[in-house]
C-alpha cells in the first residue's frame, strides 16, 4: 500500500472514530426541517441550470451544470461562516427516521480549504443527487475550526426534493452542448475568391448565433480577416476586408452592437500553411474571431 493511500486510509478511519463517538446531543445540527426545506431550480437558461436548497442558519447548498462539450456537474456548499482553517469533512448518505435499522453509507470526503466554500468533484455530486432522489439525507460531519472539541452536522434533506430535482434535470437536458470557451476563439474559413464560408464554418457560426440568444453579456468582437497569396495581393487585401465587414454584419444581425465589433483585413499576410498546396491556401483563407466578456 503506497504512502499516499495509507495516509488516506488513516484520515478516514480518525474521521470514523470521531463521529460515531459524537452524539446527536453533542453536535450542533444544521438541516431543514419538513416545513421549510425548499429546493427551488434557481438558475434556469441553455447556459446553466442551478439546483439549490436552503440550510437554515448555515447557507446554501448548490448543485450545478452549465453548457460544454461535456457533460458536467459540480456542488458547492456557500456557507455564512467561512472555514478558518484547512480540514476534512466526512460525507454520509444518512436515511431518514422513518427508515430505522438502516446504517449511514459512506459516500466521500470533502476537504474544507480556509476561506473558501466547500465544493466536491462532479461524482461525488451526482452520488449525492441521487441519494437525495432516494429519500436519504447526505451529511456532512465535521470539527469547528475555532473549536476541534466541537462537533458540526449538516444535513441536505431530502424533504421536497424531487420536484425540483426532476426540474434541473430537463434543464440539464436542455444546455447548449458547447461553453463560450468553445467558441470565444473561432476560425472560420472561406471558400475560394468568396466571401461565403465553407460548410464547416457555417455549422461554427450558427452555434455562435444560437449562444449569442442566451449570452448578452459580450464586452467586445474581434473580427480579423486573412487571405491566400492566390492573385494579386491589393485584391487579396480588399477581399479579405469584405470578408471582415460581412463577418462584422452578420453579428449585427446576431443582435451585437456595431461599436463593439472590430475588423481588420490582412490580405496575404501571415500565412499559417503554405500557399503551394490546395489545403493549405484553403487554411489561410480564414477569419479569426475573439469574443470577449467583461
């Protein structure tokens, strides 16, 4: 057993032993009870989906997703008192009291880093959802950070759950299946002497129109605008400058203030593959677009 998993193995059994020790008596309790657990779909777009509930006194639990190439999911636990201190806390999916003989299953650790909200890897989220769609009320156990003597217990519960739950999962289902990361840099390429784009890049610009419908928070555009060294090069230049202007109306159409677009055509400069080849002269025949957000 290598060093890093004995120590791993350690900390969990000290985090065992310290709460089974702890009474409910002996802990303070932080869960909602049957009249005011509230889950609500807080954060509802093709953008991102925000599942959250309420932990009276405590804070916010927080189950997230936004739009990407892949599908994700994170947790966060906003609390009103930050950790002052680096510690672990032990996450159990406790069932609830009308489920007697049923022990606590272990789901993961979560590690408090100080100042910081506490927050899980997307597994351990997705675990956490679906015992909470089971009935069953993932827990957190934990030391104060002011006081290791004093026990912390707080309790997602799973009073109310799956109605909303059910809510975040078709928006879920609905998220772009790109982020604008995806597409804040863009290379768009353009078919020979034409201002009309290729296929591919078409496809490219219709994902950046649908985003734009959900993203109005666009600082600013840069449109650059290039050409192959096929023909002379004053028309290449005054191609590749129509080429930027048309790229330049079509964010307009897209609903994008001029004043935030910029263009600039650069003709045949700065190739990025040979113009001795068919691909490469269709490779340079390119607009390169940079979104940016504030």
């Amino acid at each position: 057993m290598s060093s890093k998993m004995a120590s791993l193995v350690i900390s969990t059994l000290i985090l065992l032993m310290f709460f089974s020790s702890a009474t409910d008596a002996s802990r303070r309790s932080y869960v909602a009870t049957l009249e005011n657990s509230v889950w609500q779909l807080a954060s509802e777009s093709r953008l991102q989906c925000q599942l959250t509930h309420t932990i009276p006194n405590y804070g916010t639990a927080i189950f997230s997703s936004a739009a990407s190439k892949v599908n994700n999911m994170s947790f966060e636990l906003d609390v009103m008192r930050l950790p002052a201190d680096y510690s672990l806390a032990l996450i159990e999916s406790v069932p609830p009291t009308w489920r007697p003989g049923q022990g606590a299953m272990k789901v993961a650790e979560m590690q408090w880093r100080k100042q910081f909200n506490g927050d899980v890897d997307e597994t351990t989220a997705w675990i956490m959802l679906t015992e909470l769609e089971k009935g069953y009320f993932p827990t957190l156990y934990y030391a104060d950070w002011h006081n290791q003597n004093d026990r912390v217990k707080v309790a997602l519960a799973a009073t109310n759950f799956r109605p909303a739950y059910y809510d975040f999962l078709n928006c879920v289902d609905g998220l772009l299946p790109y982020s604008f990361e995806d597409l804040s840099y863009t290379v768009l390429n353009f078919e020979k002497n034409s201002t009309e784009l290729d296929r591919a890049s078409k496809k490219k610009l219709q994902q950046i129109e649908e985003y734009l419908k959900h993203d109005k928070n666009i600082d600013k555009i840069s449109v650059k605008a290039y050409s192959s060294s096929w023909g002379g090069r004053y028309t290449n230049l005054k191609v590749s400058q129509r080429r930027a202007n048309e790229i330049k109306d079509v964010f307009e159409q897209f609903g994008i203030p001029g004043d935030k677009i910029s263009v600039e055509g650069f003709g045949e400069k700065r190739h990025i593959a040979s113009n001795q080849t068919i691909l490469g002269r269709a490779e340079n025949r390119r607009v390169v677009i940079e979104m940016v957000k504030p």
